[in-house]
C-alpha cells in the first residue's frame, strides 16, 4: 500500500476535531429537546387570567359606586373641590342607560339618526386619511415641494378647527356634508403629518442598497418605503377614526338636521341623563368597532410585528 493512501496523523486530528464538532452541533440544535407547550396553556397566557380579574373587579367597583350614587356626593379633600356634590335632577346612572338602550331597538328614529352620524365619521374619515396619505406620501419624497407648501399647512393646521364649523355650515348647509368637510379637515392633519415625517425618515441605506441590487423606483417604494411607514400610518389611522367620530358630534352639536350629536344634546338639556350616557357608550362603542377594524388591517400587515409594539385601542 501506498504511503499517499494512508490518511495522515492531521487528517485523521482533523476529522476526529470535525465529528465532534458536528457531535455538539447536534446536541446544541436537538429540535427534540424543545417542549413544546400545551395549546390551552398558550391560551391562558394570552388571555392573562390575573390582568382580566383585576380589570373586571375594577369595574364592579365603578358601576357600584356609580349605580348607589356615591360618586354623586362630592369629595373635596383638604378643602379644594375635587369632585363636586351633584344635584339629583342631573345624575344619570347605569341602570337608567341600560333600559335606554333595551327601548332603542325598535326605534326607527334613533337608527336614522345613528345612520347619519355614521356615513358622516365615514366619509370624513375616508376623504380625510385617503387625502392626507397621499400628500404626506408626496411632500416626503419630493423635498422642494414640500418647502414650497410647508408654510400654508403649518398656517392651516395652527387654525383651531373647531372655529371653522360655523363658516362651513355656512358654505355647505346644515346637512351632512358641513359635518364630513369638519371631519375631513381634522382627519387630513392627523395622517398627514406623521405620513410626510415617515416618508423623509426612512433610511437612506436601504434605497442605497435597493439601488445596487438594480431596483426601479416603483420597485423601492413598494419594499422599502411603504413598510418603513406602515407603523405611523396605522397609528394615525386609529387616532383618525376617532376624531372623526368627534368631528362629526361637534359639528351636530353646532346645528344639524339629524345625527346622535343632536340626539345628545336634546337629551341633556331635558335632563334625561341616563338617556344621554346611553347615548354616549353608543358613540363610543362605535369608535371602538372602528379601532378594531384598523387593529385588524395592522395585524394583517405588520405580522413581523410584536404584539406589546402594535397601537393600542384609543378611546373617546
């Protein structure tokens, strides 16, 4: 036998070194070892069963001190005025909204009224968040354009926009569309801003390199823009949809021909308060469908995202 057909002495070191490489290799990458977890207890985890109970005793305590018309006495510790004494004719209690909204149901008015406070916040908010987008997309990617306008909408955003409801239902009427071009306004400012700001944030790194490997411009903003702004944008999306809804019961407030707004405001002046909570958990579980809604999309589009960094449900 040849000596060349003998494996040498470091040949042999080498491949015994290998083997024991690859050895804890294995032991270091054993997927058997992984326990794996039990679907229910991923479930309680989830749920996180101490955080519900607290949450839930939280609120009996409320309705409790509500509904036996604690919270109506007053408390004025060390002599200031923190909470104060409530006369009868003006407090409302749980009950009293609950049997307004059981009696609800089959009234056809308050469903045409529900029906136009909601294709208002709807239409506000699709105008306003489709328009802001696209313009904040456009003052981001085009610098000198953004220079030439900047001035006018920080000038328009600084005006409260509040004021403007009254010379809008001059121009518009006292229909719906006085209350969507409000809505729009306010929307408009809310998307805008934090769209343009992602837009000339994103780093320029990434278009360096989406350019070496031959990207067309198309191509750059498909995968390196619009994901670098998604996080702004579904959180200006849920601050939107609830000044919307807002916007809109502001403008109903002002004068209107039917809506919620004008529900509300006829109920408090008659003091039907229970009647007028009612009212406002409506308006409120309605912000909430839209922020699930919105929380929804941004599960779909930002799955690469952890949960604890996901926008948060806004409330009225």
């Amino acid at each position: 036998m040849k000596s060349s057909d003998t494996p040498s002495s470091d040949q042999q070191n080498d491949q015994s070194t290998y083997s024991q490489e690859s050895d804890s290799a294995s032991e270091r990458f054993d997927m058997s070892s992984i326990v794996e977890v039990p679907r229910w207890q991923r479930i309680l985890k989830a749920i996180d069963l101490p955080v519900q109970l607290m949450r839930i005793g939280l609120l009996v305590l409320i309705l409790w001190a509500w509904e036996s018309r604690t919270i109506f006495k007053g408390w004025s510790p060390f002599g200031f005025e923190l909470f104060p004494e409530i006369i009868p004719l003006f407090q409302g209690v749980p009950s009293e909204a609950w049997d307004f909204l059981v009696d609800i149901w089959d009234d056809s008015l308050f469903w045409g009224d529900f029906w136009v406070t909601l294709q208002e916040a709807l239409l506000g908010f699709v105008i306003g968040s489709g328009s802001g987008f696209l313009v904040g997309l456009l003052l981001g990617s085009f610098r000198k354009v953004a220079k030439v306008f900047s001035p006018f909408l920080i000038f328009t955003n600084a005006v409260p926009k509040i004021a403007l409801a009254p010379i809008l239902i001059l121009w518009y009427g006292v229909d719906i569309a006085s209350k969507v071009a409000l809505a729009t306004i306010i929307v408009f400012f809310i998307v805008q801003i934090p769209v343009q700001a992602a837009v000339s944030g994103v780093d320029p790194d990434l278009d360096v390199v989406a350019t070496s490997m031959g990207a067309t411009q198309f191509q750059k903003f498909r995968f390196v823009v619009i994901p670098g702004i998604l996080g702004p944008l579904f959180g200006a999306l849920r601050l939107s949809s609830i000044y919307s809804i807002l916007a809109v019961v502001l403008g109903e407030f002002i004068v209107s021909k039917r809506g919620l707004g004008q529900r509300l405001l006829y109920e408090t002046n008659n003091f039907g308060m229970g009647k007028a909570i009612g009212l406002i958990t409506i308006l409120a579980g309605l912000a909430l469908v839209f922020n699930a809604i919105i929380g929804m999309m941004e599960r779909r589009f930002l799955r690469w995202q952890d949960s604890e960094a996901r926008g948060k449900v806004i409330s009225l």
